[in-house]
C-alpha cells in the first residue's frame, strides 16, 4: 500500500475510534482524548487551546496526572506544550528523569515527575497554517512512541484540530456526517473515502489534508460531509489548489 493509502486508513481508523467513544453524541474534545489514550496506548491526554504562549487554557484531561501536567505548564510557563505550540512541531520525551529533561524545563520536570508522569508528548493541534493548541500525552513509565503509535498521534491531534476550529466558528460536528450513525454507514463511509481520493489527486497532497479540506468545505458552506463526499465523486464539485499568490482557496 503507498503513503496516501496508508495515511487514508489512519484517518478512517481514527475517526472510527473516536465516533466509537462518542456513543452517538455530539463528537468532542474529551472524545478524541479517551480514543487517544485507549488506541495509541498511553495513560492519558489533554488538550490545551492556545491562542500565543501566555495567552491558553485547558479544555479536557482525562484524569488527574493529565489534568496536573496541562495545569503545571499553564503556571510555570514552560513544558513539552509550550515547545510544541512555538516550534510547531512535536516535543516527544521519553523520559522526565534525565538530566536533558531537567535542564530544559527546570521547574516543570520536577513538577511533572511529581504527579506521577516519566514521559509526555506533545503533539501541536494544527490544521494547515491554524495552529489552535496541543494534545499532551504521557505515560507512568518511561519510553518513546513507535513510529505507528507517533503516526496515530498525529492523526488524533489532527482530529483534534479539526473540532476546536468548528467549535470557534460555531459549528457542532454531527456523528451522521461522520458515517457512524447512518442507515447505511459502510456505503457512506465508502462514499466519503473516494471523495477523498479525489480531492487528493485534484490538489496533489496527502489524504489527511485532501479529508480535512472536504470537512472544511462542509462547514464553510453549511452543508453536510455527506452531501459534499457525493457531489465530489459525482464531478459536480472539484477542488483547486492553492493559487500562487496564497489568497484564499475555492474550489
């Protein structure tokens, strides 16, 4: 299978999970969290929303070590969060006890250790240039993420992202659209998967980008996932790239 293959399967399997934990509710934050943790194999998550390094707040943590480390980086000013909010890429420590961990968050680590955390990683929420916050995870004991579990991380801060901008624009996402609670759900995830394809051949990216401009789309226009997946595949709708002077994208 090649990379946008494989990428277009972590996505679906992503969204599954989290629509699994949803149990048909409204699809959240502390959804993404919980099928985080459970599916890449961690001990917990939270989200911070970050509008600059002073200016953020904590939305979920899905217990109390998790709720402490967001809450400690929030106070002293420094962390894995901060680092993956600024440089804009992941911070990945696999161990709070060496004396590079020490060294670079003096306050934190201590802090961190404290709580019961040995490693944290923290994976920016960013969806094309929109960077919205992080999604910290961490583990009671020491040790880095494979490259499957780091790809899986990407793809829930990815999902993550994705909910708090419908959040900031005042769009609920709807488990339907998300093909988890449809008359004929395989049909409509099956739908979606081809519009996506499409979209990544028509803009030459990967399918994480081509999914995430198809929701994108949805939301902009007030129209369901579904209806726009349709239109896609049937050729009434096609997608353009970037144009060079970096205005503003219309299909």
């Amino acid at each position: 299978m090649n990379d946008d293959g494989q990428r277009g399967d972590r996505v679906s399997r992503v969204w599954a999970r989290v629509g699994q934990h949803s149990r048909g509710a409204p699809i959240s934050v502390a959804h993404v969290c919980a099928a985080a943790v459970a599916g890449i194999g961690v001990d917990g998550a939270g989200v911070t929303v970050m509008t600059s390094p002073t200016v953020r707040d904590t939305v979920h943590a899905t217990d109390r070590v998790a709720g402490e480390l967001e809450e400690w980086q929030l106070t002293f000013g420094q962390g894995p969060c901060l680092d993956a909010f600024t440089g804009g890429g992941p911070v990945l420590v696999v161990d709070l006890h060496s004396s590079e961990s020490a060294a670079r968050w003096p306050v934190f680590t201590p802090a961190a250790l404290d709580s019961g955390a040995r490693a944290v990683f923290a994976l920016p929420l960013q969806v094309g240039a929109i960077r919205v916050g992080v999604l910290d995870l961490y583990r009671t004991r020491p040790g880095g993420l494979s490259p499957h579990e780091l790809a899986d991380a990407l793809a829930f801060a990815h999902t993550a992202g994705m909910l708090l901008l419908d959040t900031a624009a005042g769009t609920q996402p709807d488990t339907a659209d998300l093909a988890w609670q449809r008359d004929d759900p395989t049909a409509h995830q099956a739908q979606v998967h081809q519009a996506t394809g499409m979209i990544l051949v028509q803009l030459g990216v990967g399918a994480e980008a081509a999914f995430a401009r198809l929701r994108a789309y949805a939301y902009a226009h007030d129209r369901r996932l579904g209806d726009v997946a349709r239109d896609v595949v049937e050729r009434r709708l096609r997608f353009a790239p970037d144009p060079p002077s970096g205005g503003p994208d219309e299909p």
